[in-house]
C-alpha cells in the first residue's frame, strides 16, 4: 500500500476517560503508517485529550461536556472531510480493536470498490463474552428490522468509509444506535457495503463499557421512536 493512500487515510478516535489505553492506541496506529489521527475527547474527567495532544500528528478536539459515542464520532467524520480526507476508519479508544486490521479495511475499500467496510468480530474465531454475543445477535435483529440490512456485526466499532458515503452521512443519534443509524443511511443512499474480519480483545474495562442490558433497552427505544 502506498504511502499516498494511507496520507488520504483518517483515522477517527472517539475516547472518553480513557487515559489508560489512548496512547497505547495511537502509537500502534502509527505504527501501521497512518499519520493522520483525529481523537475526539468526549468530555473526559481525565487527561485522555492531554495525552492524545502529545503526539504531534495527532488531531484532538473536544466536547467540553459528554455528548455520546455518536456525536463524537460524527463531529470526528466532519473533521476528517474538511482536511480532505478520501477514506475514514473509525477505532474505539479502550484498546478492543487491532490496529494491524486498518490496512486490510483500507485495502478492502479501495481496492474492491466499496463505499464502508466494516470490521465484523464474528466472522473469526475471537473470545467474545457470552453477553456481547447476546446483545450483538438482539441487535442484528434490530438492525435488520430497520434498516433492511443483515450484518453480521451491527454494532460494531470499527469501520472504513469513503469520502463520498462521509459527505452525505448524518448522524443524529449520540447514543450507542449510531450505529445502526449509518448502516440505515448506507441502505437508502443505496452504497457498496461489505464485512471482513476483524480481532477484538474485551478486558475488565471494555466489560464495563459499552451497551448492556439498559443502554440496550433505551437504544430500541430511541431508535423505534419514529414508528
């Protein structure tokens, strides 16, 4: 891959409280060649934007309140497209995802002619928790009801669109339903979707956040408030 694709290449980290992992994140991320790295500080009570802000080619901006993993990753997108990004790839901050996957995401899109790919945990072997199995199956589900569209992986963190699928995205949720709220705008706009996989690794902390059995229920709440 050349050095020209992965320069067109933004890397959008939404993180809050995350102090422990975020440099760990970004310096792995570097590692794989990617220089432009947008972390979004969701209104941490720790120095998680403080320690992104070291790294000199690291992009931090800040909501100065929580607004939600949705809303941070957005105003990440936006940014990303005014700096003239081609190609997004969105990373969680706690250190679940595996940055070596970004190159395979790149590939993918770019070579296949996709508009997102997204990283799916279930298409390998990985040690996922009974419970984020139960949740993400109730939430393919969901998804599928929605949005016409069955994934294998709804909920999942990690993804790669393109310029073109970025400048028309609209996320209004700021919950953990972004998600599905992309996959739902993927569907009308009629774009190039395809899963790969991906590795995950869950720890005590990543357990800890995330969607459980509430934000689960108040996500299908906000989500079939339409209907």
């Amino acid at each position: 891959m050349t050095d020209f694709i992965k320069d067109k290449t933004f890397i959008v980290i939404p993180a809050k409280d995350e102090s422990k992992y975020i440099s760990h994140v970004i310096s792995r991320t570097l590692k794989q060649g990617y220089n432009n790295i947008v972390v979004v500080d969701d209104g941490s009570k720790d120095n998680t934007g403080d320690l992104a802000a070291k790294f000199d080619t690291v992009h931090v901006l800040r909501h100065w309140v929580n607004l939600g993993p949705g809303a941070s990753t957005y105003t990440g997108i936006r940014y990303a497209v005014e700096q003239g990004a081609e190609r997004i790839v969105t990373l969680d901050a706690d250190n679940q995802h595996d940055p070596t996957d970004i190159n395979r995401l790149v590939e993918t899109i770019y070579n296949g002619g996709y508009d997102m790919v997204l990283g799916s945990r279930f298409l390998k072997a990985n040690k996922i928790p009974r419970s984020r199995v139960f949740y993400n199956k109730v939430g393919n589900w969901i998804s599928y009801f929605i949005t016409g569209m069955y994934l294998s992986d709804s909920q999942s963190g990690v993804k790669i669109i393109n310029r073109k699928f970025a400048k028309i995205l609209n996320i209004r949720h700021n919950g953990f339903e972004f998600c599905i709220e992309i996959i739902k705008q993927a569907k009308i706009a009629d774009i190039k979707v395809k899963e790969i996989p991906v590795n995950v690794r869950y720890s005590r902390e990543t357990m800890k956040k995330g969607q459980n059995l509430l934000t689960g229920f108040n996500m299908v709440a906000r989500l079939l408030k339409p209907f």
